[in-house]
C-alpha cells in the first residue's frame, strides 16, 4: 500500500480559514499623490514666509541702525560748531578785558570820500 496524503483544495489557497482570523485583506490606506504635493507645497510656503520675515526683521535693524547713525552725526556736527562758537566768544570776552585793548583808542569815521 502507498502511503497517500489527503489535501484540500481550500488548504492550497493563499488565504486558509482558521479560527479567529479574517479572510479578507485590507489595502493600507496612504496619501495620494495630489495630496502629497499640496503637503509639500505648503510645507515650502510656509518655510518661505519664515524666512521673508527674518529678512524684513535685518532689513529694519539696518534702517534703524543708519538712522541712528546719522543722528550721531548731525550731533558731533553741531558740537563742533558750538565749539567754534565758544572760542570766538571766549576770545571777544578776553579781548576786551585785556590791558592792550584798554589802551587802545576807539575807531571813529574819520570822514567819507567825496567825489
């Protein structure tokens, strides 16, 4: 006698029914690919504006910063001439408060020439 196996067609199948399990499979569920580009495209939107506004952000310290320095620079402007200011009335004052201005006599119009 030959020793014979038994199999049934449902055994050779792919999918075997057994306890407690499901015979059905499901297909994973992912993301399209329109999705997947409308997802990238914000995500580079998002960083672009991100990145806009820290520019804008330098971009206002640079003006700031000029404005400043220009101020600076109208200041030590008008130190300098306040300076020039000082010493010529500082040496009006001695000037007049000296002994050799004291001995000299003061101008007076002698006359206009006539023609």
């Amino acid at each position: 006698m030959q020793n014979q196996t038994y199999t049934t067609r449902r055994m050779n199948t792919t999918t075997s029914f057994v306890r407690n399990r499901n015979t059905v499979r499901h297909a994973k569920k992912s993301l399209g690919s329109i999705s997947q580009i409308v997802i990238v495209s914000m995500l580079t939107l998002v960083f672009g504006l991100i990145y806009v506004a820290e520019g804008t952000k330098a971009t206002s310290f640079d003006y700031e910063i000029s404005s400043v320095e220009s101020e600076i620079s109208e200041m030590n402007a008008k130190k300098e001439d306040l300076a020039v200011e000082k010493a010529r009335l500082n040496s009006v004052a001695a000037a007049k408060s000296s002994t050799v201005a004291a001995s000299m006599e003061d101008a007076t119009v002698a006359g206009y020439a006539t023609e």
